[in-house]
C-alpha cells in the first residue's frame, strides 16, 4: 500500500485522474485479502496488483465504465477452483471489490493520500473508512477517509460528513460492515497493533495468521519449507521468511514489547530451538504449542543450560485460552484470544 500511496500521489500531482481497485472483503481461494488494491489509468495500464488472474482481469474490465461515470461501483467476484470467473459459484473464492474513481482536480485525493502515506510511514494505526455506493452516490463525495484511534479525522476533505460524524461517535474495531445515514460503510483497521511473529507455516499456522490478521495484528511468518512458508499460504502475512534454518531469523529481527513469538513448528526439536532463541528476546510475548509433558522436558534441558526459572515462567505453554480447542481453526481461535488478552493487558486495557 505504501507503494500504491507514491503512484496515487505522483498521478495526481502530475494532474492525471485515475482508477482504484480495493478489496473490502474476500473468502475462500482469492489470491489478495483486504486491503489489496491496484490502480488503473485512462489507458489500460495498472500499478500495483490484487493478485493477477481472473480477479484482476474482471477488475480491468469494469474499469473503463468507472472513467466514463466518474463514480465508485462495488462488485462481486465469484471464483471457482480453477481461477475463472464463476457466476452463482462460490465453492473457490468470493470477493467484494470498490472500483473508484480517483479525480485529480478533487484536493481530498491528494491529502488522503497523502494522509495514508504518513500513517503508514509512522505506523499509525488508524480506521479506513469506505462508503459504499448507494443513496448519496450522486453527490460529489470522496469514497474513503482515515480515522486516527482517537477517531480524529485525517484526509477528510470531501468525504461525507454525516457519515464521518456517525463514525467518530457509534463505531471501532476491525474489519466490519455497517450501515450508516443510509450508507453502506466498511471500516478497516490499517496499520499494525503489535507483530506476531509465527514460528510454523503448518495447519495451526496458517490458520492462525488468518485470524491474527483480522484483530489487527501483524503477522510474520517464519519456516525453513519453502513449500509450506510461501504467499499463496499466506496471502495477507507481511513478511514472509524461508531462511535454511528457523534460528537464523534471530540475527536479524529487533523484537520489543509489543512483539509476540508463537512457537508452532513441526517439531519438538523445532520448538526447543526458536523457545532458547526467543527467551534471550526483548518480546512482549512467547508462547509454545504443546502438553504439559513436552513442555516439562524441554524446560529440564534449558534449566540444565543456565535459564533460570524465572525466564521459563514468563512462557504461555501450552499457549491458548483453555477453550477445549482440538480442530486447527479452534486451536487458532485460541491461541488469538490469549494474544488480545496479553496485548489488552500489557496497554493497561
């Protein structure tokens, strides 16, 4: 998004008014999650991508229809298993998509994306609020504004103000669709709140960042199978690391408080070797999968090696709320609500 930020900013300077392609919401076998987004110009050219394939190329061809009316559509991408567009099917993938656009003699443009910019740079959270298409859509209003945490507006110039005072006093949180004032409106957390950091690009893994994601945690994925650490996994991590071994990502990454290491490997080797790693760490937050048997055997081998006590107790293990979770979905479910327990309780929440 950064990226998409310079070339919005650059076109409009440069006087060029142009289309943008956000996906406010997709299930299933999409390529992009929310958030991604591309641009189109007059011409046919795109900056950026949602993912290529069929999804994309749908987005290309409601783009000219979009420059002639000079006003935002939201459309509905259904995919089947083998990436084509697939009307009434929604056994591959679903997508809902806000085709705008973006004209350059409107100053809102420029200072929301500018506005962007910044938060993005300074790693501001803020709420991205997007009205969808509807009652109001002939008025001359801009499609998205930002909302800090303290839901002061940023780069509002243009947006709706009924909306955007509905917003500032009824609404938070993350990824929700609501109804404002008669107005579809989607919000959408940008920004991360603290990093997670997923040592295991397995069925919990995987599972896991996906819901991670969705409260607003960022999510780093590390795992030395390449077949198993890659983006179609992972389609919304933001980093995604290979490295030939799961120890080495520890020279590299200055963990903090608000960094959360979740052991989830393949392995009871695999474990041992990121927990030794992770407790010499300034994270806020170490947590290994496991029983209480595992768990007790690897603390006899670290006490044996000069880790004390201390240091073990500050460990979530066997991670996750105590919920009965058995399934990979239900095991991520867990481990997500001990995550947003210690996040609420470290910022006196």
């Amino acid at each position: 998004m950064k990226q998409i930020c310079d070339d919005a900013i650059r076109l409009l300077e440069s006087g060029e008014s142009f289309v943008q392609a956000t996906i406010l919401q997709s299930s299933g076998s999409v390529p992009r999650g929310e958030g991604a987004c591309m641009l189109i110009l007059n011409g046919g050219d795109i900056l950026g991508t949602v993912g290529g394939g069929s999804l994309e190329g749908g987005i290309i061809k409601a783009a000219p229809d979009v420059f002639n009316i000079k006003r935002p559509r939201v459309i509905e991408m259904l995919l089947d298993g083998n990436d084509t567009v697939a009307v009434g099917m929604i056994c591959g993938g679903q997508a809902t998509v806000l085709v705008d656009y973006i004209d350059c003699n409107h100053p809102g443009n420029l200072e929301f994306f500018t506005a962007l910019k910044s938060a993005l740079k300074s790693g501001m959270q803020a709420q991205l609020v997007t009205a969808l298409p509807g009652a109001e859509s002939d008025a001359v209003y801009r499609s998205q504004c930002l909302l800090t945490p303290e839901g002061e507006p940023v780069g509002t110039n243009g947006f709706y103000p009924n909306i955007l005072k509905a917003v500032q006093e009824r609404h938070s949180g993350y990824d929700v669709f609501t109804q404002l004032e008669n107005q579809d409106i989607f919000l959408h957390r940008i920004g991360t709140d603290g990093i997670a950091y997923i040592f295991g690009a397995g069925h919990c893994g995987q599972k896991l960042a996906h819901v991670l994601h969705t409260v607003g945690f960022g999510t780093v994925i590390v795992d030395d199978r390449e077949e198993f650490a890659n983006r179609e996994r992972f389609p919304n991590a933001d980093k995604i690391l290979a490295p030939e071994s799961m120890d080495l990502p520890f020279n590299d990454i200055a963990f903090n408080s608000d960094s959360y290491i979740v052991i989830v490997t393949r392995g009871h080797k695999q474990d041992e070797l990121v927990l030794r790693h992770s407790l010499r760490t300034n994270a806020g937050y170490v947590g290994m999968i496991g029983s209480r048997g595992k768990r007790e055997s690897i603390y006899e081998r670290l006490l044996a090696d000069g880790y004390t006590q201390a240091e073990l107790d500050t460990v979530y293990s066997p991670i996750g709320l105590p919920i009965g979770a058995d399934t990979p979905e239900e095991i991520a479910v867990s481990i997500a609500a001990e995550l947003i327990k210690a996040r609420a309780e470290r910022r006196g929440g």
